[in-house]
C-alpha cells in the first residue's frame, strides 16, 4: 500500500495562482517555473508533483470551468496551459466567453485552412483567403484580393460593424503565434537566405498549427466543423466522401 500524500493547500492556492497568471500572459506554465514558485526550489517526487497537479486541477475545474493540459513539444521540459473544460456551446449559452467570438472565428478559419493545405501553408497563399473576414493584407503586395480574386476595397465589411477592423494580416498571425496556435517558419531559399513578400523587407513565412492548437483541437473536430458548413449530415454517402477528401487533404 503506498504512502499517502499530505497536500498543503498553501501550495495548491500558490499553483493555481501561477497558472492563472501564466495564461494571462499568454506564455504558457513550465514546470521549472513551477518548481520555483510552488515548490520554493524545492525537487519533488514525480508521484507528489503529480498530486499536487491533481489537486490544483481540481480547484480550477471547480472554480473556473478550466483545467491544465501539457503541451505537446519538442522542448526537454513540460510546458503547460490552460484548457476550458466547459463545452464551447455551453459557454457560450452562460456568457463566459473571454474572448471576442469574432476573434475565435478567424483564429479557428485559420487553423482550418492550413489543415486542409496539406497542414501547412504560405503567407502568400493565406493571406487572401481572410480578406473576406476583414483582415488586411498588411506587408503583402499588390491590390487586395480574395481568394476568388476578387478585389476588396479596404472598407468592403459586407456584414456590418466588422469587431476585426484595424487587425491587419501581420498583428494577427503574430497574436496567433504568440499564443501557441500557429507555428512560423521564415521561408529560405536554396542558398539559405530569407524569402521575401514581393519587393518589399517582410519575411515569407510558412505557417503550421501550433502546440496550443493540437492541445485545444483535434483534427476530428475540425472536420465536423467544415462539414457543418457545407451542409453535410454524418451517416450520409456525401459526409462520408467529404470526410475521405479532408483526411487526404491533410498530412497530420
């Protein structure tokens, strides 16, 4: 029979409050900084940090509806974030929604179309397919132009008052890949050097989802979602196809 734990709540409140204030920042919660701020410096047992993660789990579940999920990466030490635990449908019927809908829309468009591009994709070929949800080609070349190439003026907001006026293609992908849910790569050419957008000095970048996207996401759920938009019932010959297409579309 193993030996029990004794959790001291000091250390529990002190976790809880480090991970609020971590996901404040956007940053994420490593476990170093864990074992500095709980812990005092103090190496513990992997059987006893695992109880206190428990415990503080619980306190966030019970309080805030949120939950510590670890990071997928390729880093030596764990890095963790916080995971709403209450369904997306409900959380929207209660009004705890924290952030702007609009800007989950187009950071969950967003993650859909590099997923359906084979999970990866350029600036060049993303940028114009957000025009339509009021993102500004910013740093990027030429008249702005959908993804049907059609040219947009720049105060085209077919749907009214747009929340993402102002955002321009260059402040969101940042704000995205600050929060984990994209990844970045600058685009080299065979000699090494950086590719740039047309004659201009800002970077191509290649664009993948990011740790917090595979936390948060799965790829099942992205699927159900653009099969919602498309109007196909599951159970049906053409969800099944659609399905089929989306699963070859990507390389995840």
């Amino acid at each position: 029979m193993g030996d029990t734990i004794e959790v001291d709540a000091r250390k529990v409140r002190a976790f809880v409050r480090l991970a609020l204030f971590s996901e404040a920042s956007r940053s994420g919660l490593k476990r170093a900084d864990i074992t500095t701020h709980v812990f005092n410096k103090t190496s513990v047992t992997g059987n006893t940090y695992n109880h206190y993660l428990g415990a503080t789990n619980d306190v966030l579940k019970s309080n805030f509806g949120l939950t510590l999920v670890e990071l997928q990466s390729s880093s030596s030490g764990k890095v963790y974030i916080l995971k709403n635990a209450i369904p997306a449908p409900l959380r929207i019927r209660a009004g705890l929604m924290s952030d702007h809908p609009a800007l989950l829309g187009v950071a969950f468009s967003v993650l859909a179309i590099i997923y359906v591009h084979g999970s990866k994709i350029r600036d060049d070929d993303l940028a114009p397919k957000l025009i339509r949800l009021g993102i500004k080609r910013d740093g990027l070349q030429g008249t702005q132009r959908d993804g049907d190439g059609e040219a947009v003026e720049e105060d085209d907001d077919a749907y009214g008052v747009n929340p993402l006026r102002g955002v321009t293609y260059d402040v969101l992908m940042k704000d995205l890949a600050k929060q984990g849910y994209v990844k970045r790569t600058v685009m080299k050419n065979a000699q090494g050097n950086n590719i740039f957008v047309g004659d201009s000095s800002t970077p191509l970048h290649e664009n993948v989802w990011g740790p917090r996207a595979q936390a948060e996401m799965t790829e099942a759920n992205v699927r159900s979602a653009i099969a919602h938009l498309y109007g196909c019932t599951p159970g049906t010959a053409e969800y099944d196809r659609l399905m089929d297409e989306l699963k070859k579309a990507s390389s995840m």
